[in-house]
C-alpha cells in the first residue's frame, strides 16, 4: 500500500473527531443508522448481508446482525487471511472469536461466501461521491475490486468530507447511510 499523508493527516483527524463521540450519542446515532439502512430497498431484499464486528468507535453493528438473522436472512462477517479479506457466515455471536488486528471474526468452521447481496462497510471518512477512507491497510478495496457487490458505508455525519484524495485501487462506495440521511452516490446513478 503506497502512503499517502494527506490521507494520512486526514485518518488521523477523522478518527480523533469519531473516537470523541460519546458511546451513548453513537448508541443513539447506531440506531437510527439502523432505521435509515432499512430504507434501502436493496439492503431490505437482500438475503446475504456482509457486515462488520464493529471496534472502537465504529457505527455500532450488532442490533443490524441480530435483527437479520432473527428475520431469517444471513450474516457474513470478514476473517483476514494474510493480504486478504474473506466473509463467514455466523449463526449468531457465538460464532466469533478474536482474530486479527484484535477484532471479532469468524470461527474457522463457518462457511465461506463471498457472494453476497450486499455489504456494510465501516469507515473513517467518505466523500459524498463514495471515495471512503479506511485505515489504509486496504483489505475492503481489494475485496470489493474482486467482488461485485452492492456496498454501503455506515458513519457519522462528521465523518462526511467533501474531498477525500483517490488513490488508483480505491474503490466507491455505492450507498452513504449517518444518522441524518441516507446518500446514494454517483456510482450508483
């Protein structure tokens, strides 16, 4: 991964504007990026969802996992291997343990799928045209340029840029979903 200080300078400034919300305002904020979320015809229909188990002041995740499998549809979490991502089905929270970078991933027993009807991705910032900025170690963008599947970015309203640089192996997001509004980005117009 090539560096980049302005996307470094501007991770680090996004994630101490995140790590400074308080969890009861990101308990509130998670929810009603849940409720927005199920606005989404594409995310609604979707019997395969990818999620994250969320990490430090990330959107919160477990209410939108739980209300899918209880609602009968699949949850798929991402497990590292090496350089690369892949997505586990989980039968319910039981079915993680702590894996790289200390973040909850599937078991080795869940079955893998990485195709899937939609994914939720965590994000540090995005621009309204869908260019997110993760931590920069670039698993998601090498995913999603393998794999054609509908993206969604959970996050704050701060954490919206107007700019954010795009590198060559970034991929767009298609959908925005904060607190306040959901964002459908060009890509997907």
């Amino acid at each position: 991964m090539e560096y980049n200080s302005e996307k470094a300078s501007l991770r680090k400034m996004l994630l101490e504007k995140r790590d400074n919300t308080s969890f009861d305002l990101m308990k509130i904020a998670s929810k009603q990026i849940q409720k927005k979320l199920k606005k989404i015809n594409i995310f609604r229909n979707a019997q395969k969802i990818g999620s994250y188990y969320p990490i430090g002041s990330e959107v919160i995740t477990q209410d939108i996992m739980q209300e899918a499998i209880s609602s009968g549809k699949q949850v798929y979490l991402p497990k590292v291997i090496g350089k690369e991502m892949e997505f586990r089905k989980i039968m319910d929270f039981s079915s993680l343990e702590i894996g790289n970078f200390d973040i909850m991933e599937p078991r080795p027993e869940c079955p893998i799928d990485n195709n899937l009807d939609v994914l939720l991705v965590p994000t540090v910032g995005i621009s309204p045209k869908g260019v997110r900025l993760g931590y920069g170690h670039g698993f998601y963008d090498r995913f999603l340029s393998k794999n054609k599947i509908v993206s969604i970015s959970l996050t704050l309203e701060k954490q919206i840029v107007k700019n954010i640089p795009k590198s060559e192996h970034d991929v767009l997001l298609d959908w925005i979903v904060t607190e306040d509004r959901i964002l459908e980005t060009s890509k997907m117009r």
